[in-house]
C-alpha cells in the first residue's frame, strides 16, 4: 500500500531547505529517531515554521510553575477538543512520555473530566478548554478559579497561552490535513 | 475617570524591555502615530512577542495573491466570530484605511455575509469561518470551493494561516482581556 | 457606483403612502435630518408598520427605571447576538450619544461581557441575552438575579419586551436584508 | 388544588382596564367561550397590549396566499423550537381546529419534519424554523428556495413576518411565565 | 386517504412471526385495546425485538423508588429532546394516564422547567435531560444533587438507565420514522 | 497506588451472580483473557445485564452486510462523539483487531473525518453520527445516501441499530463512570 500525504500540500526536499531549517530538522531526528511530520509539513514556508517553532520553544521548553506532563495535558485536551489527529496522537505519546502513565494520553483524549486527574489539574484544563472552545466567555472569574487552586498568575498565563498556540496549531493541521508518523501511535504505552 | 487598564496583565515599563523589542515599539509608533496595545500587553514575555509579531510579520506583510484588505476581513470576520474586542476594533480600522471603504469594518463585523462583498471574498470568509469555528468540520471540499473562485494553493494557505494566527491572537487578547486604543474606534472612518 | 437597495422587497415612494405615515416619516427626518431605512423598509405593509412603531414608541419612549443609555444597550447587545447590521450600526450610534460615549457602542456589540459597564448594567445584559438566544432556559432565576441588582418588576418587564421586540425587529432587518444608513456608521463617534 | 398564576407578573382586573382593551377582551370571550390568558397577562401595559394585537390582526387575519392553517403551523413550528408552553399548546388547538387534523397541532410541534407535510408546506417550515433559530444565516437562498415552492414575495413576507412576532410572543410568554388555558389542551383534538 | 405507512421499513404479517412474539403483542392488544406501533416496526428483527422489550420491562415494570408516572415523565422529556414523535405522543398518554394529570403529557413534551412539577422531580428531569443530551458532562455533581432531593442509589440507576433506553429507543423510532398509533393522542385527556 | 474503581455503583461478587451470568462472564474470561469490565458493572441487575448483552450479541454477531470492523468503526465513531471512555477505549481495541490495522482505532476516535476510510465508510459513519448526535435531523435523505453507496435495506438497520445500542451503552458508561480495563488500551497496537 502505498504511504498516504503527510500534507495536502506540497512538502519540499530537505535538502532545498534554508540550512537553519535543515538543522533543526536534523537535531530532532537525532533525539526523536524519527522526523515528527509537523516539521515538514511547516518547511515549505520558512518564516511561518521559524515563528511557529520559536513560539513553541518559548512556551514548552519554558521552566515555570507547569511541569512537562502538565503542559502537555493542556494540548492533548484542547487539540481533542478540536479533533486534530496530529496534535492528539503526537502529543498523547509526549504526555504518556512526560506523565510516566501509559493511559493518560488516551483518557485526556476521550474525556478530561473522566481522567485520573487531581482537582487542581481538573481546574488547569477546565480553564484551556473553555478559552479553547469558548474564548468570549473566558473571563476574571476563570482566572480566580485558577489562582484559587494554587496556579501563579505566570501559571496562568502559561496555561492560556499554550492553550493559544495549538489553537493556530490545530487549524494548521486541519488545512494540511496533517497526518501523524506512525510512531506516535506506540510511544510510551507500555509501563516500566 | 481613570483610564482602564490595557490588560489583566502586568505591562512593562518601555525602558525596562530588551532594546530589539524597545526598538519595534518605537518603530510603530513613529509609523502609527500610537502604540497599539497588543505591543504592550504582549512584551512581558520577549521571546513569546518576538514569536508572535515574526509569525505576523511573515503572513500580514507577505506579497501574494491576497491584498491587504483581504487580510483584514479574514482578521475582523474571525475575530468577530470569537468576540474579541482588541481584534475587531483595531483590524476593523485597518480594514476601513486598506479598503478604502468606511463601512466595510463594521459589515464584517456584524454579518460578513451581508456585507457588500463579491462571491469570491464571500468564499474565502466561508472558508476563514469554518477554519476558525468548526476546524474539525474544515476539508478538501472547503479546498476546492476555494480553488473554484479563483484562489490559487498558496492564497488557501494564506486565508488558513491568517484565520489559525488569529485563533491564537484572540485568545491572548481575551486571556489578558487586551484593550483596544482609543485611537482605533475612529480610523478611517471618513469618506476620503 | 450605485447605492445597494436598502431591503429586499420592495420599497414604496413615500407620496403613495398612507398619510399618517407619510406624516410620521416627515417626522423622523425633521427631526434626525435623514430617514432611518427601517421606516422606508417596513412601510409597504402599513398596519404591520403602524403596530411595529406603536410598539417602539411603547417601549423605547417610556419613563420608567431604564435610562434611554440602558435601553439601547439591550438593542445592541441582543441584536448583535443575532448579528442584525442594521440594528447594530443604528442602535449603536443611538447608544453612542445618549451615553455620551463614543467607545460603547462597539464595546457592547462585539462582546458586552468585556465592556465598560457596571455590575447592574453587566447583569441587565446577561438576562436580555439568555432570553434572546436561549428564551427556553430563562426562569425565576433569572428574575431574581435582577431584583437583586435593585431592578422593579417593572424594570424586568422593560428588559424583557425590549428584548422580546428585537427578537421581532432583528428578523425582519434579516428577512428583509435591510441596509443601515450611511449616517449611523459615524454619528456620535467624537468625544464632546 | 389552587390555580396556578398566568403570569409571575401581575394580571390587573378587567373592569380596571382601558374600555378599549376590556371591550376586545369581552369581544374574544363571547367568540371563544373563554378568555385566552395571553389577552390578561399582556393588558397590564395597555400600549404594549394595542400594539401587540394590532400587529396580531395584521398578520394573522390578513387574507393573502397563506391559509389559516399555514400560519398556525409556523407558530407552532417556531415556538416549539422556543419551548414555548403558551404559544404551543394555545395554537397548537387553532393549527388542529383550521386544518380539521387532530394529529398535526403535535405532528409540528414534536417534530414538523416527520408531520404529514407536502413539501411546499415542509419547505415553508423550514423557513420560519431557520429565521427562527439561526437568523443571521438566513439569506436570498432561504427567499429563492421558497419562491422554487410557488410562494409569491408576498407570502414569504408574510412567512418572514409571523416568525418574527412569535420570535416576539415567545419571549413575552416565558418572561411572564404564561400559561396556557386549560381548554386549548382538548379543542379539535376528535376527528369531525 | 391511504393511512401512512407504520415504519419506513417493512413490517411483517403477524401470522408470520415467532410464536412468542405473537403471544407478546396478542397480550398486549387485549389489554390496551390496540397494538402499539413499536412492536410492529421491531418484529421484523426478533432478537432485537426480545432484548428490547426484556430491557423496557426489566426497567418500567420494576418496583423501586420511582413511580410509574415519574419514568413516563422521564421519557417524555428526554424524547421530546430528541423530537421524537412516537415516544412523545405514546408515552405522553401513558403519563396523563398514570398521573391522572391532563395536562402533563404536553407539559413535560413542551417545556418540562415550566411543567407543574416539585423540585425533586424537576432534578429528576435535570438529570435526565443531561444524560441525554450532553452525557459527556454527566458526572458525580449529577449524582449528589438527585441524592440530595431524597433519590437513593437505586433511583439513581433507573432515572439513568430508563434515560439511556430511551436514548435507543428515540433513534430507532427516527430511523424507522416510526408513527404513533392516532389511540395515543386522546388517551387520557379528560378530567376523570 | 490503589485501582479507581471501576464503577461508582456497587459491583457484585462473582459467585452472588445468577448462574447463566456467572457462566457469560466466565465464558468471555477464558475467550479473551479477561473480563472487561462492562460485565462486572452492569451485573448488579441481572435482567438488564441480560437485556443488554442479548441486544449486543443480536446485532454485533449478526450475519450480514457489515463487517465486524465496520460494525466496531460505528460504535468507536459514535463513542467518540459522546466522549465515552469505555466505549471508545474498548472498542478503539476490537477495531485494531478486527481491522488488523493497529492505527484506525485512534484515527476513528479522534475524527473519523480524516481517518484513512474509503468513500463507503465514510457515508455510513456520516449517517451513524448524524443519528448518535442530531436524531431529529435523521431522514430519508440519509437513508438513500447509504444506498447510493451500496448499502442494503438491512444494512442500514444494522447501521442505525448499532448507533442506538451505542447511545444507550454510552450513557450507562457515564451513568456509572465505567473504567476501561487497563488490557484495552495496547491490544492489537502491533503490526502483525
């Protein structure tokens, strides 16, 4: 069977690419062993994937209140919310990774409020949900709530912000028709 | 009165900022003849601003198949959808100035489909919205109605690429509960 | 270029309507220095326009607990939620100058939860639009969280009918595609 | 058992009403048999109450390319849409009495697309039903669809119009938490 | 006329079915009188026809806290949710019938929050009304609040799965476009 | 750490079950390996237990039409949509089985839109999260879509069928908060 498109739109040659380009690509598949298709699907326009990722890093690689697992939780609920399967089934494997919990990314997937969450994580993805599906309702009291379960206002923002950038990210791979590598799938689902 | 705040936010004192972030602001001010808000609000966290206005800078200022005015509608139709009022307010003046048109900002703003637009700026607002309301919903057939009035493949990644920027955008405007400037409510709204 | 019609359906010369009518709308113009197209829109039906102004006048000119600022509001809010540029850009310049401020208008049409507006002012508008978009939900609850704002009984009824007739006014602006004048865009857009 | 109110406002004695609203009141009684509750819990605002059944006459008595039996379906169509308790169930009765069907009154209020409809009438329905429901979509295309079924302008005026004061009626009735008469349960429901 | 078909697939020759199945619908002919439609649409599969009747029996003719008028209520106001016209019609005349009320029936079908109903069965059909339509909320604040209206555990269970039955049922009668024997809409309807 | 239960109702011991149940559970224990918990939480009443698992078993082993992976893509696409943990997480595995494609299962939970399905399947999940999510809406024009693409009569019963079962087992897994067995979250993630 021939490989269905990573993207419903061209995707360029490595080696045609800006060399900054070409090295990040590089050094992710060095870490990952695989080349995650977002960096491809984003190549064919250069300055769009250097903005895109240096948001990315700025939030996720962020040293903050929000642990790794946390931050991705907050993708996995809101990109479910959004039925992106690329940000679902890829970050899904990242929060199995992160959280050390074979079922976690499948549970935020299906339903958050069900998950084997604390109240505090409840609340996080209470908030990204409602900024992420219903921003004009999204308002100081929400931020109380948050603050009342122990989230900084940097949390805070952490948290509205990551929520703000896979909502872009969600629609960008629903105009690619993004597809996940294959991969992501089995990342991170046995316990060790 | 005391003027309200421009967000829920902390806002930096301009010469606290890094000097490239200083020198953007006193760019557009020189241009603008104000600061737009959204600079201000965002320069709490540098890296995250450089991110966001790259990303702007890279699809707002592009050359293409799109004017300026399109730009704009998708901007204010989208952000009308969300309810933003930083968005609206301030893309609705830009609208009005690149359009040339007075009534053009408040058309979208209320009812893109009862503004007075041709079919195929119809389309492509069609398109923005369900891209920006209904993402899951968004596939090849949007593509191709888009392809049928005449847009080509980079024009459809340009309406999608603004329509996901925005999605990002209004939910930090609405996270920070971003304040439109006073200047924006009047922009261009004579007939030249 | 030539001027859209301002509705749909047909629009009788005013010399061929009936006299009261004809008086009404000599009227409106003396008195604002331009015909509002909603008088022109609705005239080739007279008993239906008689009953609609009767109404109007019922409402909108009645002393009571709501300022002339208030009731505006609710028009534009409710009919923003209903997307009616018409009633929008109208209502909104009317909102504009008995306020006497020249930001509320947009503020309330694009997301009346982010306006400059008090607690009572916050909760006038929060049942006008349950009962405009959800009337089904809307119960004791709701009249008592007025009460409770130091709203009478016979505030409630006036929230509740203005409300109730731009149910009415904003669909027959939809039914008839009717067209806001020119003049509403600008009027009362400067700071006195 | 004590009665229930017909309204949560409260409903003035009819020999302290204005001699024109008790003369119009007296006039429906000796026609029906009994006084319809909306007649009461309306006459506290005399204004309100003249100019809501002159709008009333106008549309619903006119003669015109609609049967009584027309209207009526649209406002049980579009009030059950609403969740109307009043308007269902007291033109549920007039829709069974005027088309001499004891099954359509609930056929059109529990689901009009599965009553015993042509499709001109399932046409004319879906009209009122997207007017009613989703009035900033509703467009030339909805008008075209209805003209394609042999309706003139003049019945989709009248369609359009009825909607909107039911969009009006429907709000009132749940604001004052109307009821319905008893007697509206049980009229036309036996095959003659 | 040519009375509508029963179902929109065929229905089978009672002579032709199981003998068990035979027997079921005789008993129930003779004590109601008529052959409800639903066990004609149903007997073209009689395995789907047992396991549905086992389940409706196991659940309405179950002794426990709620009384046989407290689940009619439940199937009404969950059917008319869905808009589905042979649940409401039927089980509205079995509410009328078992509350001894005439006015239920259409009550609850209409709008069950301005039915004549206490507060605990108003939670009843909260609860319901959530199950049904948006089960992905449902979670254990649904639960407390019914226990704390005096439901116990068990109720709790019944006022679910009786939800959750009709939730299958409403759909099967859609997809079958299942019609509601004329019987069902007079039963009950007078004052006894 | 302690198992979460794996329903907020009680679940009765093994041997306190009615012996054919005892035998059902024992019978899919040696088949599968395990009993999933669907079993254990629906045992507490034996004659629904029984109800619902010979509807399962009379349209899920049914002969016919549509394959058992055709039959598990209904059930997780519609799962889905009511965000059904269970339901989604189970029967994500029974499609990895069936379809000896270890990524359909997640392709389909997350949206089925986009997942990699053939025209056909498309059109039935189409038609079966139409009736799962908006049954009132379900029609004729549904059905003939599913012939147009080569579906018999009693394969879109099958389709229909299934999707009600579903609605039903949906709303019992929220009603009791039903946890998947831990087993189903890897099974058949291998490609073989």
């Amino acid at each position: 069977m021939t490989q269905p498109p990573i993207s419903r739109f061209s995707v360029p040659a490595l080696d045609e690419l800006p060399p900054d380009i070409q090295e990040r690509i590089e050094a992710v598949r060095e870490k990952t062993g695989f080349v995650p298709n977002v960096f491809l699907a984003l190549a064919r326009r250069p300055d769009e994937f250097r903005a895109f990722f240096a948001y990315y890093d700025a939030l996720m690689l962020r040293e903050g209140g929000l642990t790794k697992s946390d931050k991705e939780m907050i993708v996995v609920a809101t990109s479910a919310a959004n039925q992106c399967p690329y940000c679902v089934v890829a970050h899904g494997a990242l929060l199995r990774l992160f959280s050390k919990n074979p079922l976690l990314g499948d549970q935020v997937a299906v339903n958050y409020r069900s998950a084997d969450l604390d109240p505090r994580r409840r609340a996080m993805l209470d908030a990204a949900l409602k900024l992420a599906t219903a921003p004009q309702s999204f308002g100081e009291e929400d931020i109380q709530l948050l603050l009342g379960h122990g989230f900084t206002r940097e949390d805070v923002w952490d948290i509205g912000a990551i929520t703000s950038l896979f909502a872009l990210s969600n629609r960008m791979a629903h105009l690619t028709d993004m597809r996940p590598n294959e991969e992501f799938y089995t990342l991170g689902r046995n316990r060790s």
